[in-house]
C-alpha cells in the first residue's frame, strides 16, 4: 500500500514537472503507471490532494538531504557553503521547476501554500541554525543569523527563477559567484577567505 502510494507520487512529481499543476490530469497519473483513475482517486481522493502530497514528498526528499549536508562532522562554514552550493540553481538540487510550479499555484490554493511555506520555514529554520552555530564557534560573524538566512534563500529563489523561465538569462558560472559573494557578505567574510576556508 505504502509503496503504491510512492509510486503515484514520484508519477505526480514527474507530470507536474513535464506539464505543470494547471495542465496535470489525475489521467496522466494513472497512465505513466498503467493503474485506473479510481485507484489514484482511492490514494488521494482529489486532484488537489494528490498535488499537496506529491509536493509535501519531494519537499521531504529535499529537507533529508539537507540535514544530511548540514549533520556532517565539520565546520559550520563548511555545511553551509555546502548546503548554499546544493540548494542553488546550480548545483544538485533537483526539481527547480517543481517549486516554481508550486510556488504559483499555491497563491490561489491554501493546502499548497502551506506546503509550500512549510518547507521554506524549515530551510531557514536550517540555514539559520548553521549560521548561529558558526558565529557561536568564532568562525564568522553574523549579526542577524535569522535575516542572513532569508536573505540568501531569497537570492537563490530568485536565480532559480531566472535560471528556469529564461534560459540563457543568468549563466551558471556568474549565477554560482553572486551565490558566494552573497555568503562571504552576510558571514563577515572576503570571498577569498571563503574560497580558502572551505578547500
């Protein structure tokens, strides 16, 4: 049961981003898979549903790996440049089309939106830990840890956007230096000390 419901979800996931919210059919689910409508319709009742929990899925997905980055055994600077690298439009993160779907939609759907703003509080809720425990550790300096994390989350919001509706508009060579200059900024730091603290 479990795993059948995986299943529709990582299909969900895959349709939203080849099709968008708008256009996803409960259909176009249940034919990647081969199974009826009405056994979607048994997993998650509605359309709707089926978009929140696919969402909330890969929203998980992304938090596991970032508390997996953010627990390893090494300095802060480290996990957060890290983390800050993986999250970025040019890094690994996957899915950036997902989120930006997402992100429309839930301006008009409330069970979205609170998926959606869930998993944001809880990336800053991250970034701002790492931070607050690097300035506690004397690696950096950081007035405002909280601030400093959305700040950042913001800028790499804001590039994915770019990155994934314009193609072309931002490379990733330049997308990748504004994303350190911002962290050397908001950490005290040169950019160069930076670079050379995390070799």
């Amino acid at each position: 049961m479990a795993e059948r419901r995986e299943e529709l979800l990582r299909a969900a996931i895959e349709q939203i981003e080849a099709r968008g919210v708008a256009a996803v059919r409960i259909a176009d689910v249940a034919s990647v898979l081969g199974v009826s409508n009405a056994l979607v319709l048994y997993h998650f009742s509605t359309k709707e549903k089926l978009v929140a929990a696919a969402f909330t899925y890969a929203a998980e997905d992304d938090l596991a790996h970032l508390r997996k980055l953010l627990g390893r055994r090494t300095s802060a600077l480290r996990r957060l440049r890290a983390a800050v690298r993986w999250y970025a439009p040019t890094g690994q993160a996957k899915g950036w089309r997902l989120w930006i779907e997402g992100w429309a939609v839930a301006l008009r759907d409330p069970a979205l939106q609170e998926v959606t703003r869930d998993l944001d509080k809880q990336w800053k809720a991250a970034i701002t830990e790492v931070i607050a425990e690097g300035v506690a550790g004397g690696e950096f300096e950081c007035p405002d840890p909280p601030d400093a994390a959305l700040r950042l989350t913001a800028l790499l919001d804001g590039l994915a956007v770019q990155m994934t509706a314009y193609t072309g508009a931002v490379s990733r060579a330049r997308a990748q230096e504004w994303v350190d200059e911002a962290l050397a900024r908001e950490l005290g730091l040169a950019r160069e000390a930076l670079a050379a603290a995390v070799r």
